[in-house]
C-alpha cells in the first residue's frame, strides 16, 4: 500500500484537517506526493512569480494557516503527463465527494482544472494540475 514520505506528511500538516483526511484516504488507494501545503508570503510571491500561481500574498488558499488548499501529484511525479494529471484530479474528485456523501467531510473540492467547479475542463484559463482547495 502507498503511503507518504516524512516530506509529505510534513507539509500535509501544515494544512486544514479536513484537507489532511481527503488526502489520507486517497494515499491508500493512489501514490502521491504532497507537493505544498501552507505558503509564507516569500513562498506565495515566488510562486506568483514564476507563474504557478495568479495571486499574491495573502489571497492564496494556500496563505491561511492552516492551509485550505494542498498541491498534490500522483507518485512518481510526471509534470507532462497530462493525462494522468487528470485521471488522479478524477480520483481525488471523486473520493471527496464519496467523503463528503457520506458525511464525513463538510467541504466540497475545487481543483486547479476546473476553477469555476462546473466539470467543463476547457473554459479555464490558468491550469493548476496538482492545486486542490476546500470550498469554504
């Protein structure tokens, strides 16, 4: 079974709880990476920066503590394959809403492929492949 490296758990704990037990459960089923949770403000301005994100500091969900949203990529990770990119976003999609079904979450997910939550993939303009952040 998959699990997280120290790396991961890590940054994970920097974010919301309910964010922590969507990813947690998806880590039995699905290897991935966390690859950031909470931003400081030099971290969200160079994210900014360098194109991976569109807002600064203090308007990413990644700026609250903790953080309400978590980048996250399916396990090793393959930032041009994107069609695998999608099919993990499916998964963890897919999971959140069984978790959030079932009661045991309170939140519903956006992903960074589809911003608006309409499940119509083409009309984004910024694609974030590993960006996942509570509705709150």
């Amino acid at each position: 079974m998959p699990s997280f490296s120290d790396s991961s758990k890590a940054k994970l704990a920097t974010c919301n709880p309910e964010l922590q037990m969507k990813v947690n459960y998806v880590i039995q089923y699905f290897d991935c990476t966390i690859v950031c949770g909470y931003r400081n403000k030099e971290a969200q301005d160079k994210a900014f920066k360098n194109g991976f994100s569109k807002v600064k500091f203090p308007n990413s969900k990644h700026n609250r503590h903790p953080s309400n949203a978590v980048d996250v990529c399916p396990y090793p990770i393959e930032w041009e394959n994107v069609e695998r990119m999608r099919y993990f976003i499916g998964f963890v999609k897919g999971i959140a809403k069984m978790l959030l079904k079932y009661g045991q979450t309170d939140y519903e997910l956006i992903t960074g492929i589809d911003w608006d939550n309409d499940t119509i993939l083409k009309d984004q303009r910024f694609n974030d492949f590993p960006h996942f952040e509570l509705i709150i």
